[in-house]
C-alpha cells in the first residue's frame, strides 16, 4: 500500500485529502467528524468581518438526471463569531495533532486587521493560513474576496502583509475568475507566499426557472451571479493548475499546490496531482455524499500508485507537467485515423452523423460493402459505418460519441509528412503561415491533402 | 432412456451462467446510477453487512480491486454469494430504488468486482503472523471456508477435512451451474488456501479421523458439515432403476462443467422426469433435468404454494424452462414394469387440514383421488438427512437433528463451534448466512484463544462499519 503522507510547505497530513473552506468545514463537530472518517486535513470556512447569510444559498445545474453536476452557492464566509471559531479550532488542533488544520481569511483590505487576524489564527496552534482571495460574491462587492485575488497589486500588498506578520506558512487560493491566472499568482509568489491553492468557485448563475422565471439560486424573488463549483468546473481548475505549473516564473521557485475544483473521486485527485498538485481540496462533493467518501478516495489513490509503481504519492506530484506545451510547438506531422471494430459495433450510426454533420465527412455507411445515401436508402438492414481512412483527419469525434467501450479507438499511422511545428514553419517559412497561396503550395509540396 | 438430441453447443448454452457478465460499461452504468445512500438499507439487508453502496462506488470510479476488497473484507465467500444470493430477498429487495422499480442490480456488480480480482489474483489480504494456534475445521464448504479464512486473517492456521474429492461443499456440487460455474467455487476455494488455510480432501470425519483425534489434537473444532443426503420417501417401488437422489444428478452435472461438456452426455436423464420435492434443490434437480433433454419435467408437492420453501424467483425460472409443477400431490407408491425399471408414479391428491407442529397446515389424502402418472426417471428431493450421528461422535447436544449453539456458535462442548447448515434450525440455508456464520465462529473461536482481534485503520475511526456487524478489518486495499 503506497505512503500518503503529505508534506506541504512543512504542514503535513496523513493523505493528501483536504476538505475545502465552504459549508463542511464551518464547525469543529464537522472537522472532527471528517478526521474520524479519515481526512487528511481541514481548511476551516473562512473567518473574518461579520455576515449576513440568505436563503436560498445553492443552485445546482443537474445533467441526464445526475444531481449535483455542480453547485451555485451565493453563500458568505463563516457566519459564527470570530471567537467561537478560534476557540473550535484550538480545539480541533489539540485533539488531531496528526492532521492538517488550516484557517481560511478574508478581512478588509487594511494591514492592521490582516495583523490581527494573523496573530489570532498563530494563537490557535493552526498549521498555516489560506487567505481568500476568491470568493465571487457578497464579499468581493466589499472589496474583499475576489476584489482582491483579481487585482495583482492588492493581491501582493496584502499577501505581503500576511506573510510579514506569520510564522505559520501562508497559502494563497486564487479566484479563476480573471483572463490570465498568472499575474495574480506571481503577485503571491512575489509577496512570499508558502503555497498556492486553486480554484475557488466561478462566477455563475446555475438557471431559470421557466414557469417563475425566477433566477436559481433564488433570493426572494431575486437572483445574482454565485460561485459555481463541483465536477462539471473540473476541466477548468486542471487548466488554470497547468498554468500555473508549467509557468517558467514558477518553476523557478516553485511553491506546493493545493487542488481543488471539482474533485469527486479519486481519479479526479490523480490528475490533480499528475498537473502539480500536493495535495487535494474537496467541497462539493462532501457536500453530495458526506464525510465518507475520504475511504474510496485513499483507498482509490493507493491502488492506482500501488499500479504504477509508486510507493510514495508525492512520486507522481506533477508527472504530467512536462507534458504541457502549447499549440506551436504540437507535431504537425502526428497522424491518427478512426477505426471501428464491425465486431463490437452495435449500429447506432452516431459516429456516422457526428462525422458528416459535425466534422469532416469520413464516415460512410454501408450495406453489404456498398456504400449507401441513407436519405434514399430502403433497403430495411442496418446499416454498417465505414471509416475511409484516407479522408479520416483524426479529430476524434466520432470515438468519443460511441456508446460502445473500445469499439472505435483513434490509432496513430505513420506520418506524411516530415515532422515540423507551427513555430518551426513561422520560423523557417513565415510566408506560408500568412498567405493562403503560400499555403497551398506548401501543401502540395509537402503532400499534405485536406478534402 | 433416451439417446440425447442435443448437440455439445445446446448444451454448452444450457449450462452456462444464465446472466452474461458486464460490460465495463454496463457496469460503469449500473455502478453509477446507485444513490450512495447513507445508511444504507442494502447494507443491513446482507446477513454479512457488505458495505454495498462503498463497493458500488468504488465499481463506479474505477477501482475494481478496493470494489473487491470492500465486498471480500465482509465476506470471503462474495465470490460465489454475488451469484447465488436471493438478492431480490436480501439487498436489492432493500434498495430505495426499487420504489421506482428498477433497483440496482447489486448482485450481478459483486460479480463483476470479484471476477476482476479472481482473474488478475491480485492479493487482497495480508498474511497475518502465526499465532501458534490451530483449529480442525470439519467441512469445506462456505460456513467452513469463510471460518478458515477469518481465522488466517488473525493468524490462526485451520485445516479443513472434506469428505468429497473435491472442496466447497455446496457451491462445488449443488448450485446449478446456470448459478454458479464449478470454477468459481474452486478459485473461492483457492482464495481462501492463499491466505495460509490447508485443506485436506477425501477424509471423512468419524470415518477416516475420529472426533477425539481432532478435539485432542487441535486448540479447537469447527463442525462445519452441513446436511446429509437426500431421505427415502419410504414408498414401494423406491428401489427400481431410474429413482435417484437430486444432489448426485445435480453434482454430476456441476463435474461435467469442470471436466468438459460432453461429460453431460453422460448423465443419465429420462424423457418424462418426475421430481418429489418442492425446495430448491427440487427447481434445481427439475431445471437440470430439462436442459438435459427432458421431454417433460414435472416437480410434486404435497402442500400449496404457500408452503413452497423455493423463492418467487425460483418458481418463476423454472416455470419458464417449461417445469410443472403439480401441487397438493403426494406419491404413494413407484410403479415399474418387468425389467425393474421405473414406468411412473402413484399419486394421491392431498388438501390442507389444521397446522401441524411446523406451523403449516397438515397435508391430507383426498379419498378415492388416486392417479397414476408416467415416468422414467423420478428425482427424490424431499430435504436432506441430518448428521445426528456425527454430532454423537463429537459428544455434543443437537436439537431437531441440528447442532445446538449458542449465538457465539459454541456448542456443548467447550472446544467446539458449529456453523452453517447444521446449525440452521430455523431460516433459509443460504451460502451467505453460512457465511456470516463462519466470521461469527471465527471470531469466537479467536477469542477463547486469546488471539487479539483485528484492528482497523489507524486514520479512520468512524465510517463503513456502523452497523454492528461482525466484520474484521485488515485489508491491504481498503
């Protein structure tokens, strides 16, 4: 069984599974709860100026009849004193030694009460500081929140007074909404930070009620944008992660990561951390399931490190990163084709219809070998989709539209051409990537044919 | 009897497991539309409290080794009670789903998790250190496999004596293998063997070992030996050739599917098979007579259907394989012409009078309603013989041919436990209670050996094991 013990910036936990700062970590009966589940660590709802909460807090977007797809929260940070907070989380820290407790921040923009709250959470015993750059809404319209993580300036400055003040590490989480997550993070890195963590929530409105039409989730008949967060942002999170990774100014100094972002299972952990990160933030789907889940979720990750070899999760920290690039420097000359196996092949012709109509016509469909218009067809049998091979661009569509496991697979042939990039072709024939003539003449030359 | 008609690939179909396993992504679908109840009623509903929406998940995301070791940890039989359990009885009859009518098929997903680990044998448990003590366990079948393989997990070493040629009790020989392929019973057997248990087979206790050799020589005993064979009807003509009893016809059936198909071609079967008997054994004996070429299968019982110990499902399956089934009808005698060989069957027509010392209302002959039916082969399936002389040997109380124990399972005698059928004087013989009751002598046994009981992963204290039941943790996969 692999070691899962994390080590991030010195704050270590037993695994890497962390409960995100949101409603499952708003108490000290909740934290010990999910340390007697097994977590790894806790990073308590965030504490800070006094609040308001309303109802109704969450939307949910479902799909397919899956619920909870994602969520909408329009919901503030911890609504409970300050007070009785600091006073749960020393004694959450008292009874788990082992764990990672981490208080999540957001005061006003002023250096004295970043001072104050530091110095409150230090006194607490808690392993470091996560500050809240993020939340989308409530807060940041008082110019605390993602006011803050989307501004470099005020994300460094205030960072920077955070860092000055602590002795415990000090964890940046990042909002992902902004153009390029990059500035604000190199702003933290600037500032001192100890570590990074990504992404909060992203600003949505999760629907519309169509006989109401009132807006979800709905406040007394009104609506705003909420923080959108659960599996459907996944994608999203792992890409603003390999930016961050894969950023030259990063690896210069790089910081550990903590995840999160849609994290509902293991596998999802896995490719968190194959991207860079350390260890693994989880809300949504504790919000869904419960406490419970961390089993699956370690026992999940071990059996797959168990699998390749690793005997240590931080083995396959960022394993994946060298495998960021960017669309100059991708091989033109890499060639795969569709191939469908007729044995497996169950003839619902979606791969037919996503081919013709959603991509570039190299699906025909056949009966007996022949090639048939299924607008004219009568003939009554089934009919047979066919890839011609030589029209086949290799977009890949059509196996990810077949409800058959293995029964389209993309695989690789030979090149054509000679292998050249993007940026080799700006380089060495810049006329070509400006001048459709140009273009056209290179194909030829090369014998690069699209139909 | 009749020249069979039936070509090996007729047979080979007949004599497959009736449902196909999953696809991955059939699986993948089934896993994922289980609600991941919290608390969930499957789980309570499985007399070894399989930790089934874990399991699911675990199916759902992937990670079919966990998905076995959830399903293995509660049950080291799962193997095989993922195929035979009356699910619809047990957790899918539970399942919340089934209040819109399509619960989840939790039976056929065990499968497809313990096939995965059967295949790859990938190592579930770890080998726990030798605790220096030793038990004799008399029987392997389930009761007494999942016994051996609890006490390995707390590093006691059992050796298990089995009468027949061949380990598993049941499951090796009498569960269709339309239910359960011989092979899977024996990779369940090898299962257990690996996690350090020693079976010796073809040694009949109180024949080739005395109870005394095994009280004195081992720390303790597990009487795990099941029923006896199936009792005579006690009706003129029962001698005649073509009169057997259902569990050698099962068991030879459950041989030829281990040793090659056209081995069923051996099996004698008549064209017009009468079974007695209306239990599972006799849908068993009935199902099988058909597939092998049966003309015409008809299965008798005494009393109504009310009174039928087979399952709704059972019944059913069995109807549908085109089986009569003629209730309120009793033999009285089996006919046979000059040669000795079987030619059919009095019966008398029955019906139900006051309740008897079961609680069921007593069968009684309807005067002058006699009828002969014809037959070639008639099947005798009316229960099975209790071991009341074993239990003799062994010195040890029984009460109404059953061991008598307590709810530890300790019998009389201070050295000996009893689990399984044996002891199930009340309630449905099923491969998973004798199951259960094997982690339960196991863990009593350990007990009065002074073995420490199993510990649980250090980081988790709380989580999958609320419901009291008597599972043991040490796994290596979680």
């Amino acid at each position: 069984m692999a070691d899962l013990t994390t080590n991030f910036a010195g704050v270590r936990s037993p695994n890497p599974f962390w409960l995100a700062s949101a409603p499952p970590t708003n108490s000290a009966y909740q934290i010990n709860k999910a340390f007697e589940y097994g977590w790894g660590g806790a990073v308590w709802k965030t504490i800070g100026d006094p609040v308001l909460n309303v109802c109704n807090r969450y939307g949910a977007f479902e799909y397919g009849g899956k619920r909870l797809v994602a969520i909408n929260n329009v919901e503030l940070i911890s609504d409970r004193p300050i007070e009785v907070n600091l006073k749960e989380i020393r004694e959450v820290k008292r009874l788990w030694p082992d764990r990672a407790v981490i208080v999540s921040a957001m005061v006003s923009s002023n250096e004295q009460a970043w001072k104050t709250v530091v110095q409150q959470i230090e006194d607490t015993g808690a392993d470091a500081i996560e500050l809240n750059y993020g939340c989308p809404h409530g807060m940041s319209e008082r110019g605390m929140g993602a006011a803050v993580g989307q501004v470099p300036e005020y994300c460094e400055m205030i960072t920077g007074w955070v860092t000055s003040a602590a002795s415990i590490p000090v964890i940046v989480k990042l909002t992902p909404n902004v153009t390029n997550i990059i500035p604000p993070a190199h702003a933290a890195l600037n500032a001192g930070a100890d570590g990074i963590s990504l992404i909060n929530t992203i600003n949505s409105i999760a629907g519309v009620d169509l006989d109401s039409f009132e807006i979800r989730p709905n406040v007394g008949g009104k609506g705003s944008h909420g923080g959108y967060a659960g599996p459907a942002v996944r994608p999203i999170a792992l890409h603003l992660l390999s930016q961050i990774t894969s950023d030259p100014t990063y690896q210069a100094r790089p910081v550990p990561i903590s995840g999160m972002g849609g994290v509902e299972t293991w596998r999802d952990a896995a490719e968190f951390m194959l991207l860079g990160a350390t260890s693994i933030q989880v809300c949504t789907a504790v919000m869904h399931y419960g406490f419970r889940i961390v089993h699956e979720l370690t026992t999940g990750l071990s059996n797959w490190l168990d699998e390749k070899g690793a005997r240590q999760a931080e083995e396959v920290v960022g394993a994946s990163v060298e495998r960021i690039s960017v669309f100059g420097d991708f091989d033109l000359s890499f060639r795969t084709v569709a191939t469908i196996d007729e044995s497996k092949c169950i003839q619902c012709n979606l791969c037919y219809v996503a081919c013709d109509e959603g991509a570039h016509q190299c699906i025909d469909l056949t009966a007996d070998g022949l090639r048939i218009d299924p607008d004219t067809y009568e003939g009554g049998t089934t009919l047979q989709p066919v890839v011609r091979e030589d029209d086949c661009v290799g977009c890949d569509l059509c196996s990810l539209v077949c409800p058959v496991d293995g029964c389209i697979t993309m695989v690789e042939r030979p090149p054509k051409i000679p292998p050249v990039t993007w940026n080799e072709l700006v380089r060495t024939r810049p006329e070509v990537t400006t001048d459709w003539d140009a273009m056209v003449a290179y194909r030829e030359e090369v014998g690069i044919e699209i139909h | 009897m009749r020249e069979h008609e039936l070509t090996l690939a007729q047979l080979q179909d007949s004599f497959t497991e009736t449902y196909p396993r999953y696809t991955p992504n059939e699986a993948t679908v089934e896993a994922n539309r289980c609600l991941y109840c919290f608390d969930a009623p499957c789980i309570q509903a499985c007399p070894t409290g399989i930790d089934v929406p874990t399991f699911i998940r675990q199916i759902a995301n992937g990670n079919l080794l966990g998905a076995a070791t959830t399903i293995l940890e509660s049950n080291l039989i799962g193997h095989s009670c993922g195929r035979v359990c009356p699910v619809d009885e047990l957790c899918v009859g539970a399942c919340v789903l089934g209040a819109e009518h399509r619960p989840i098929a939790i039976g056929r997903l065990q499968r497809y998790a313990t096939d995965h680990v059967f295949e790859t044998g990938a190592r579930v448990f770890e080998p726990a250190p030798d605790s220096g003590k030793r038990v004799a366990i008399v029987g392997a079948g389930p009761a007494g496999l999942s016994a051996a393989g609890e006490l390995a997990k707390r590093g006691v070493r059992a050796t298990v004596f089995e009468r027949q040629e061949l380990p598993g009790g049941l499951s090796t020989y009498g569960i269709v293998v339309m239910r359960e392929p011989t092979r899977v019973a024996l990779e369940e057997v090898e299962f257990i063997q690996s996690l350090g248990v020693e079976v010796v087979t073809g040694v009949e206790v109180g024949v080739d070992v005395s109870p005394q050799e095994l009280i004195e020589g081992y720390d303790a005993v597990l009487l795990a030996a099941g029923t006896g064979p199936v009792p005579r009807l006690n009706v003129p003509g029962e001698e005649l050739e073509g009169v057997i009893d259902a569990l050698p016809f099962i068991a030879a059936t459950k041989l030829a599917d281990k040793d090659g198909v056209e081995r069923l071609r051996e099996i004698p079967v008549g064209d017009e098979v009468i079974v007695v008997g209306a239990g599972n054994t006799a849908v068993d004996a009935a199902t099988v007579a058909k597939r092998l070429g049966a003309e015409r299968v008809t299965m008798l019982y005494r009393r109504s259907r009310a009174e039928m110990t087979a399952y709704d499902f059972e019944v059913a399956f069995v109807r549908n394989e085109g089986v009569d089934i003629r209730l309120l009808t009793q033999p009285v005698e089996i006919l046979g012409d000059e040669h000795g060989r079987v030619t059919g069957v009095r019966c008398v027509r029955m019906r139900l009078g006051e309740p008897d010392a079961s609680g069921r209302r007593r069968p009684e002959p309807v005067p002058g309603s006699e009828l002969v039916l014809p037959a070639d082969q008639v099947i005798k399936a009316i229960g099975q013989e209790k071991l009341t002389a074993l239990f003799a040997a062994f010195g040890i109380e029984s009460i109404g041919g059953y061991v008598k124990v307590d709810e530890e399972l300790r019998t009389s005698h201070p050295k000996v436990f009893a689990a399984g059928d044996c002891v199930r004087l009340t309630g449905h013989a099923l491969t998973v209670t004798a199951a259960e009751d094997g982690k339960i002598a196991a863990r009593a046994i350990a007990r009065q050996l002074g073995v420490e009981e199993l510990r649980r992963d250090p980081s988790a204290t709380r989580g999958r094991y609320m419901h009291g039941t008597t599972n043991d943790f040490r796994s290596v996969h979680g």
